[in-house]
C-alpha cells in the first residue's frame, strides 16, 4: 500500500511537471496567451496599448494635454509700451507714436482717415465743425488731463492752426493740426514719444 501510495504520488507529480513544462514559458516556447486566456486575463484600458493595427493609442493623460502654439518673441510679460502704441516713427519734428495711446481724446462725432500727409499719430474729420471752434475743444481737453497748452499758432495761408502741448515730462510734447477741407476740420496728431517714456 506504501509503495503504491508513493507511486501514484509520483505520477501525479510528473504529470503537474509535464503540463507546466508544456505550456509554461522557455527559451525555445515563449508564452503565448490562448484566446481563452486573452479573454480571461485583465484587459487593458480602452485609451491605451495597442490597437488592433498595432499602433499605440494614447493614454487619457497625453489626450488630456493642450495643444499650444507659442507666439514668437512673447514672454508672456507685459511690454511696458503703452495700450495702443504699437510702434514709433522719427520725423523731422521728432519721434512719434504711430497710434495715439488709449484715452487719447478725440473731437466728439469725428471720424478716423487716412488722408493726413506725411506719418501721423493720429487723423480725423470733424464733420461741420470749425477750425476754431475745435482748437479751442483740444485746448480744454488736454488741460483737464495734466497738458499745458503751449502755443496755438494764428491762422496759416490755408486757414490750418497748430496747437503745441506739453506736459511735466520734459520730453513730452503733442502738435495737433487743424486744417479747415470743405466745411470741415481734419484734425492731425503728432504725439511725441517722451509722453509714453520714450525717447522724444
């Protein structure tokens, strides 16, 4: 009884042997889940591993992630010009902001143009207003904001009058023109880059 206890051990040993031997991994049989093993093991998650075409889908993590496109020469840190400056052009009169900064005041139903000669900060036309009537509007508006009215020229050849400001900063000054055209007033602006901080 002994003897044929330890045989059936044996063999029931061998046999686990065998069958591991068979279907387990080695160097000559790698291991190769069987569809029933496939279906039973954990799957991997819907986002990521290998498709069906074998590529690599990405994970919840990289889809996550926003797609940026860098601007070029932004650091992202304030540029110290002031709102709506844009950039500054040197005449013979001196350096002048190309657009009149934000706030700038503007005669009250006048409108932008284009049609001011020679580079300007600004040009409007306001429509049935007098070249005095809106010299005189500039010269209160600049004064309730800090300005101080310089001089404003006598009527030119063509009727034109010129209105020099200036301000505390010692390189600050503004010329606006205003030059009577059909009826109406173009109002011209050259605003000195020194009322920005710059070089005027």
């Amino acid at each position: 009884m002994r003897t044929f206890g330890r045989t059936l051990a044996t063999l029931a040993l061998a046999g686990a042997v065998t069958a591991c031997g068979a279907a387990g991994p080695s160097a000559t049989n790698p291991a190769k889940p069987s569809a029933a093993l496939g279906s039973a093991a954990p799957s991997a998650p819907a986002s990521a591993g290998p498709s069906a075409s074998g590529a690599v889908r990405p994970t919840p993590v990289q889809t996550a992630l926003p797609e940026l496109t860098p601007v070029p020469g932004d650091t992202g840190e304030p540029s110290g010009e002031p709102a709506g400056a844009g950039g500054t052009t040197v005449i013979d009169w001196g350096t002048i902001l190309d657009k009149v900064p934000d706030g700038f005041p503007v005669f009250p139903g006048a409108s932008p143009t284009d049609f001011a000669d020679g580079p300007s900060s600004g040009a409007w036309f306001a429509d049935g207003g007098g070249v005095d009537a809106v010299a005189a509007w500039y010269r209160t508006a600049f004064e309730e904001r800090g300005f101080s009215n310089k001089d404003l020229s006598s009527p030119l050849e063509d009727g034109s009058r010129v209105l020099d400001t200036v301000s505390d900063l010692p390189e600050c000054r503004i010329q606006t023109t205003f030059r009577p055209v059909n009826g109406s007033t173009m109002i011209i602006v050259l605003y000195g880059a020194g009322c920005a901080g710059g070089e005027g």
